[in-house]
C-alpha cells in the first residue's frame, strides 16, 4: 500500500511522531550565552564619552569669522614664469590665420557650396612633400582649397607646423574637414573635386551629400592642372569651370 493511500487523519499522526522524534536532536546543543560573553563584548565595544566629543569639537571645530578673513588669499599663478615647452621651429598662429582669411571666399565655397564654383583638393600630410608643394602652389594659384581628413599624428601644432612649413608665403585655404571627404565619397588621396555654382548640400547616410550631378570628381597622382584638363574633356558639361580655374593656373 502506497503512503498516498493512508487515511488523512493517519498521514497526520505520522507526520506528528516525526516532528517529536525530531525534537530532541534540535535541543541537544542549544547556545549558551555566558556573563563572561556579555562583559567581553561590553570590554570590545567603545565607549564615547562626553570628554571625547568635546576633543573632537576643538579639534575639527568650525573656523570663526575672524579667521576666514585673516586666511591667505590665493594669489594666480605666473605663467609666463611655468617652464614652456621646447620648440625648435616656432609656429606663427597669426601669420597662417592671415594666410586662411585670405581666401576666405574660398572656404565658404567649400563648406557652403553656395557660390562657386569651387575647386576643392583632397589630400593628406603623409603625401610625398614633392606632391603637396605642387598642389600647394597650384591651388595657390587657382584659389582652390585644399582639404584634410583630420591632424597629422592627431596633433594641432604638428598640423599647424607641417602646414605652415608648406604653404609658406602662398595665400591658400588649408581646412581640416572629415565630413568633406564622406560628402564627395572621398577614399583616396590625392582627389579634385569641381563643383558646380550653387550646390548646396542635401541630407544623407553620412549627414549632407553633394547632388552627384553637382560635382566632378577625379582622383590620381597628378598635377592640378592634368586633373582639370582631364575633367574639361571627360565632362564637356563642367568645361566652363574647369577653364575658369586652368587659366588661373596658367596665369
């Protein structure tokens, strides 16, 4: 016969026997609390005393009035007398910001696209220096502007210094603009881009697109001049630009 098939008031006198029988085990080692216990814990424990919160107070206490005023003030510091970093090559800041007011129209064509057109030269610092000077000189002499992805060894003065050390005396637009290089699809350097007058950006994946029939683009290790001749006779259609700027270099 299965336990299941007990009567109910039998299961509970089973289940009774097994709690008494139980009973004895659980009283065999109760806790047992000592005085000892009790004055040891009372010996362990600390004792604040009003002795101690009056210390306390002289110790950590609030200043007065009196002496917040009489506290030293803190002077500024002299920071043209901090040690200042060597430079072998000074940066003249004021001199390459002239050089990019400049040609400031041509950086609104570059970042606005609404005049134009615009003649944008994507390149990077890590170019052989050859290839930047010409392109330097040449955008000079377009009124082009050349355009970066972002700083050389991500340094601002190692981008201002190795700038500076190409354009010189030249009056060229040099920007830093990542976001350049996604509106015109740019993956390569060095790349020309001829834009159209007027373009404005529109809105896409990566921000704001150029119209892909706002702009001309060319990429190779090539004179400004080839690219444009190259784009004049591939696009018959942005010839007028491409002279405009060709001629420019042409002088």
């Amino acid at each position: 016969m299965w336990a299941s098939d007990l009567h109910p008031s039998a299961q509970a006198l089973g289940l009774a026997a097994a709690l008494v029988a139980s009973a004895p085990a659980l009283a065999q080692n109760p806790p047992v609390i000592t005085d000892a216990d009790i004055e040891r814990v009372r010996r362990e424990m600390p004792t604040v005393t009003d002795h101690d919160i009056d210390a306390a107070r002289r110790k950590y206490g609030i200043p007065s009035d009196a002496e917040l005023r009489s506290a030293p003030v803190p002077t500024r510091p002299n920071v043209e007398a901090l040690p200042q970093p060597l430079s072998h090559t000074p940066i003249d800041l004021e001199a390459l910001a002239r050089g990019y007011a400049s040609q400031s129209d041509a950086m609104a064509q570059a970042q606005g696209l609404e005049a134009g057109p615009g003649l944008l030269v994507f390149v990077s610092l890590s170019m052989p220096r050859p290839t930047l000077q010409r392109l330097v000189d040449q955008a000079a002499r377009a009124k082009a502007s050349i355009v970066l992805r972002g700083f050389a060894n991500g340094s601002l003065r190692d981008t201002v210094a190795q700038v500076q050390g190409l354009i010189g005396a030249r009056q060229v637009a040099v920007q830093i603009d990542p976001q350049a290089f996604d509106r015109y699809a740019v993956t390569r350097v060095p790349t020309f881009v001829l834009v159209r007058d007027g373009t404005r950006p529109v809105a896409c994946a990566s921000g704001s697109c150029a119209p892909v029939d706002s702009f001309l683009r060319t990429s190779g290790d090539v004179s400004l001049d080839y690219a444009l001749e190259h784009m004049r006779r591939s696009a018959p259609g942005f010839g007028p630009p491409a002279d405009t700027f060709l001629k420019r270099i042409k002088g």
